[in-house]
C-alpha cells in the first residue's frame, strides 16, 4: 500500500513494509522510516496476507476450465 506525498521530512511517498518484528511505513524518496503503533500505544503486528479464494465468474456465472 502506497500513500503518497505523506512523507513528513520531503513530503515523498510512503509504502508498507513488514518484518518479523512488525509493520512499518517507509519513504521511497528520502528513507524515513515510520514503526506503525496502534491506540494503546503497542506495535502493530506482522500483517499476515489472507488466503485466495477462488471467485466466481464476470456477473456470478462460474468459470468453465480452460483446455491446456
């Protein structure tokens, strides 16, 4: 995720990033680095990405199998 022209030091643009420590923001421009911390004041946690599922097709229809 991307937020642009937020970077409080150049006004650059800002990504999220993530270790095993934590979420974090950073500049792409000037290398500002922003630990994100929720209301209570603790580090936010590791974002862990959601399993993909399958969708159904253009207007609720489902795919039929493509031939290889």
């Amino acid at each position: 995720m991307y937020w642009l022209k937020s970077c409080p030091k150049c006004h650059g643009d800002l990504c999220l990033e993530q270790d095993h420590y934590g979420a974090f923001q950073t500049c792409l421009q000037c290398g500002y680095l922003r630990e994100l911390i929720d209301r209570s004041g603790n580090p936010v946690p590791a974002v862990q990405p959601l399993p993909i599922k399958e969708s159904p097709g253009r207007l609720g229809v489902p795919r039929l199998p493509v031939a290889a």
